[in-house]
C-alpha cells in the first residue's frame, strides 16, 4: 500500500475531505509515472481523458479518506467529547473551572479511562457524607455543592462538576482553602516543590474506592493539626457560651476591692474556670479568685501574676464566638504550616513566643521566645540553621540605628561609651566619635563588642534570610517570664540559648564550641548538620486532651485572615 499521488492530496485537503490522517494509506493510482495517467505529449483529447482520470480515481478514493476521518470521533465516548471542549459541552460549569482547574480535571479522568465515576452506586452519597465532616476542619460544606441529577445527554457535565467539587474539597483540606502568600507570606530559602496536581490526583484516583480514606489522607498529617481539628469539632457540637465584659479601670491587684469583682467571677465561672459564681458581699478580689485569674492568664499565654491589667482584660473580654471562630482559622493556618513541617525542625510560634524542637516528628525541647514588636514584626520564614556566632559582636541595624541609638547618642555622647559601642565607618574603619556629625551622621556603623551586656548575650544562630534576623541569646532574662512578649526588633531572643546549641550539635562540636566560647573572642561555627527552621504564625493549639492554649493576636492578623475564610470567594 502506498499514499495517494501529491495531486489527489492537494485536492482531497482543499475539498475537505483529507484532514490529518498520516497513517491513511491507499493505492498510488495517480502517480504521473503510471501508464494510465502519464503526462500526455499531444492532443486536447489526451488531456482531457487524464484529467477525467485523476477526478475519477479521486472520487473513488473520498470515501475511504471520509471514512478514516469519522472513524475515531464516532467510537469517542460522550465523556471524551466533553473533556476535549469543556467549555463548549459543559458552557453552565465552565466559567468556574479555570485553566488549572481543567488540567486537573482532565488529569483524573485520563486515570479513570475517561468514564463516569460517580454513577457506581452508593459513591455519591458517600462522597456527600465526606463533604459533610469538613465542618469539622472549619470548612464551609456548603461551599462544595452537588449537582442535581441531570438527564442523560447532559450526565457527563454533571459527572464533571462532582469531580470538580471533589478535587477542590480535597485540596482545600489539604493546603488550605486561602493563599498564604496572599494573607500571611512565609519566604523560603527553597521554593516547595510545585507539584500539587500530581500529589492531589494521587490521593483523589484510588480515594474514590474508599472516600473516607481520601479525605483522611488528605488531611495535615500533623499531631497540632488533629488536636485542634478533635477541639474544634467538639466545640461545635457545643452551645455557644455567654459571659459578660469586664469593665476597664484601674490595675486589680490580689486583696483589692473592686466593683468589677462580681463580672470577673461570672465570665472566670461561664469561661470554665471556677466552681461556681458566688461572689464575696464586699467584692473582695480574693485567693480563690486570684488563682482563678492566673489559670486563666496561663491559658492564654500572659504573665501569670494575678494582676487584672490591660492585656488580661483584652483577653478576657473575647466573645465565645469570637474564640471559636479563633480556632477555625487557626486551623486554616495549621493547614499551611503542614506544607513546610519536616520530622526534624526547629519551629518557632512568633503569636505565643515559644520554640519548639522536633526530631523524628516528636517534641524534644521547648523553650520561650521573645519576638518582634508590633512595629517591627518577626517575619515568617523557612530556611535551615547552617552556623552559629559564639561571642558575637552586635552591629546597630540601620532602623534601630536611626530611631533608638542616635536620638541618645544626641543627647549624650557617653551613650556610646557606656554601651561598649564603637563607631565605624562604611569600610568598617573605626571613627572617633567627636568627629561625627551626629545631626547628619552620614553612613556610619555602629558596632557593640562581644562581652555580657551585649544583647545578643554569648551566642547568636544564623540562618540564611533577606531580612537579617536570627536567634539569639540575651541578657533580658528577665522578659521571658512575661507574656506576650513582643519586645525585640524582628529577632528571636531564646531562652536557655546555650541549651539550643547543645540540641544543634555533636557531642565533638559541643566540646570544640565550649573551648571558642572560652575564650571570650568571636567565632563563626559551621553545622555539621544543617538544621530546618520555620518561624511560624498561629494563635490557638490544642493538647492531646483537647486542652486549648491561646496566644494573644500581637499582630492583628487574625480578624483580616477570619474575614478572608467568610467571603464566597
């Protein structure tokens, strides 16, 4: 068998009836060589007669060519046409299905032999009662609506849009139905690996065999994440809780007598954390009381002191709903941190000032922090610890430069010497202080030298970043006991710094940095190990018990991230 002569192609392409078909093979009946047709030397009648004989051939041979061409369109499945021009076949769905969207789609069901999945019996309304369970994860079920039954020219759109409602379900539960980088950016030192699609069509394929096991799989595999889901889902199932505010006033201190005695005993009374609401006749702000209050504060990440001041009252003075509501976006939260969790992690909570030490997925230290101002935020981030500065020296940042140290300097210049700090200029020159324009400065450094009052205390831990921040020890020990502590400018400060290190090293290289430590000079010690580190955000966790812990909001983020997971959109 060989090809039709170029001229019968030109002409079945030109009418038509040749599209695309390079495997069409036919006789080669039309070839100038062959005797029949051969290119005629004389006579009109000889050129009539070949080019009767090409028309000829060629409307022998439309037939087979139609033919080959209606063959594949006529065996594809109702479902194959409509996944080739969904916007054309399914024109009611396809305005939500954007291109990503359609490329999953069509992804699944390339893996499902191009067939309806959803008619096999007993799946839908299985897949309906998984739907249903997301309320659990604080996910709006109804967002995932299911098409009614349609009829039967129309089943494969409607097969679609329950693929479509499914696939999205599960990436929702399993990367968060928000874009962090919209509403809480993390930078990474390493992108993640951009393969969303094929992890989610790996769980969706087989999960619908067995859609409860899709769904759990699709879940955070995350011990913070199921505590919290387990709290969150039995407080939905609870009535809402009703307690009164608290008025403002003056600090309470234990042994006061205070009007406001009688609403802090009914809210500590609604809230769990007394026995009963009875309260003493001369409103005395008493033991019991007091013990209640400092339950209460360690609850929620304050100082514990008994003392009813501004932040206590702050806390106290959240709704019930507003509390729940707390826990679903944090849940949404936790979703995300998911994505960059490893077994072996350090992992700060900038909202309740804690870090955290991982190893094989289990807790093995833990520690407090003291993290940025409101103004001057700790940023969140993932990166991996690679060294550590023993004795560090303490270069002014340029911000802290401008708005804390020249405005004493100026007023002062034994500021400078009080605080072991030298002026340097941008080559790292030393300069003599009196010959610096302190009103007009220019480009100038300034350096603390390594020794106790230096804020970085005996050891700061580096990791690589764009903002220029790192842990680090501190002479501010005292800060840690108190709660929420939001006191530096971006850095972590960490409590029991020497202790971090100890976790971070061999037993050899905590022996070597002993010895550099030693000698009271500066050293930069490389890792060995690199260690993962996440500087996180979040503002309720959950214990195995179901135990909350709340941290206070020290960035404002969480009314902006509630309004977010409210909105259709």
């Amino acid at each position: 068998m060989v090809t039709l002569a170029p001229d019968v192609l030109s002409f079945s392409r030109q009418s038509g009836l040749y599209k695309q078909n390079p495997g069409l093979m036919l006789p080669r009946i039309c070839r100038n060589d062959w005797p029949p047709c051969r290119r005629p030397r004389i006579g009109v009648k000889q050129l009539f007669k070949k080019h009767a004989c090409y028309l000829s051939l060629c409307l022998l041979a439309a037939p087979l060519v139609a033919l080959a061409e209606q063959q594949p369109e006529a065996s594809a499945t109702p479902m194959q046409l409509a996944l080739r021009q969904l916007a054309v076949a399914c024109p009611a769905q396809a305005p939500q299905w954007n291109a990503p969207a359609q490329q999953l789609l069509q992804g699944f069901y390339r893996q499902q032999g191009e067939q309806v999945v959803w008619s096999v019996a007993g799946r839908l309304s299985s897949l309906q009662a998984q739907l249903a369970q997301l309320g659990d994860d604080g996910l709006d079920p109804g967002r995932y609506r299911l098409p009614l039954p349609t009829p039967e020219g129309e089943a494969p759109c409607t097969d679609i849009e329950i693929t479509h409602q499914y696939l999205q379900a599960l990436q929702d539960v399993h990367y968060g139905r928000l874009s962090q980088s919209r509403f809480e950016p993390l930078w990474r030192a390493q992108p993640l690996p951009d393969d969303r699609q094929t992890a989610l069509l790996a769980i969706a394929v087989p999960g619908v065999e067995n859609l409860a096991r899709a769904f759990e799989q699709a879940r955070p595999n995350l011990e913070q994440y199921r505590n919290l889901r387990q709290a969150y889902a039995h407080e939905r199932q609870q009535a809402l809780r009703h307690w009164p505010l608290v008025a403002g006033g003056p600090l309470l201190r234990p042994n006061m007598q205070d009007k406001r005695v009688p609403e802090l005993i009914q809210r500590l009374y609604q809230g769990g954390y007394l026995p009963d609401p009875v309260a003493s006749p001369d409103n005395l702000y008493s033991d019991d009381l007091v013990s209640a209050v400092k339950n209460f504060q360690i609850g929620h990440s304050l100082q514990a002191d008994g003392v009813v001041g501004a932040g206590t009252l702050k806390e106290l003075n959240i709704s019930p709903s507003q509390r729940r509501e707390q826990i679903r976006i944090n849940l949404e939260r936790l979703r995300w941190l998911a994505q960059d969790f490893e077994p072996n992690i350090l992992l700060v909570n900038v909202a309740a000032a804690q870090l955290t030490y991982y190893q094989h997925d289990a807790v093995v230290w833990q520690t407090r922090t003291q993290v940025g101002r409101a103004e001057r935020q700790t940023p969140l981030l993932k990166s991996r610890v690679t060294r550590l500065t023993l004795n560090p020296t303490w270069t002014v940042p340029p911000t802290i430069l401008k708005e804390d140290k020249l405005p004493e300097i100026r007023r002062d210049q034994g500021f400078l010497s009080r605080h072991n700090l030298q002026v340097l200029d941008a080559n790292g020159q030393p300069l003599a202080a009196e010959d610096v324009d302190w009103d007009r400065p220019g480009n100038i450094l300034l350096r603390q030298g390594a020794g106790p009052r230096n804020p970085l205390g005996r050891i700061a831990i580096r990791f690589p970043n764009p903002f220029s921040v790192y842990l680090h020890d501190t002479p501010s020990q005292a800060l840690f006991s108190k709660g929420p502590r939001a006191f530096s400018s971006g850095c972590v400060r960490v409590e029991q710094a020497l202790q971090l290190r100890d976790w971070l090293l061999s037993p050899a290289e905590r022996l070597r940095s002993n010895e550099l430590l030693a000698t009271g000079r500066t050293h930069e010690f490389r890792l060995s190990t690199p260690v993962p580190i996440l500087l996180s955000y979040w503002t309720v966790q959950a214990d195995d018990h179901g135990q909350l812990l709340y941290a206070p909001d020290i960035y404002g983020r969480d009314a902006v991230l509630s309004a977010a997971l409210a909105s259709k959109l």
